[in-house]
C-alpha cells in the first residue's frame, strides 16, 4: 500500500512459463532492453493456467528505490 501511493504508478504484465515459488508482494529484478524495462518490481497479481502448455501471468508496479 506504501509503494502504491508514494510514488507514480509504473506497471508491468509478463507472460512466462509457470514459476511456482513466486507469490504476490514479492520484489523482483526485471530487464528488457527492447521494451525498456529496467528496474525492481512488487508482484500484485499472478494467474496459473493449468494446461500442459501451462504459463503464467504476472502483474507486477514499480517498486519505489527510496521513501522520505
């Protein structure tokens, strides 16, 4: 709640292949130079799909560097 209203809102959705151990509230470090994403995020949000191609989607905001 601290980071979502100290700072700007920069927001984030990936799709990947399912990672089990992640979960909301945690911090990770994301890289993409095509699309010019750099920088630590907070997962909000995950969704599994459960098929044999499975995958997942995070939604994940800007985590802000320093709070005053």
């Amino acid at each position: 709640m601290l980071y979502d209203n100290a700072v700007c809102k920069e927001s984030i959705t990936l799709t990947t292949i399912p990672i089990y151990y992640l979960q909301p509230n945690t911090r990770i470090f994301v890289t993409d130079l095509k699309s010019g994403i750099n920088g630590e995020y907070i997962i909000s949000r995950l969704g599994y799909n459960l098929t044999y191609n499975g995958t997942l989607s995070i939604a994940a905001t800007k985590a802000a560097g320093r709070i005053y």
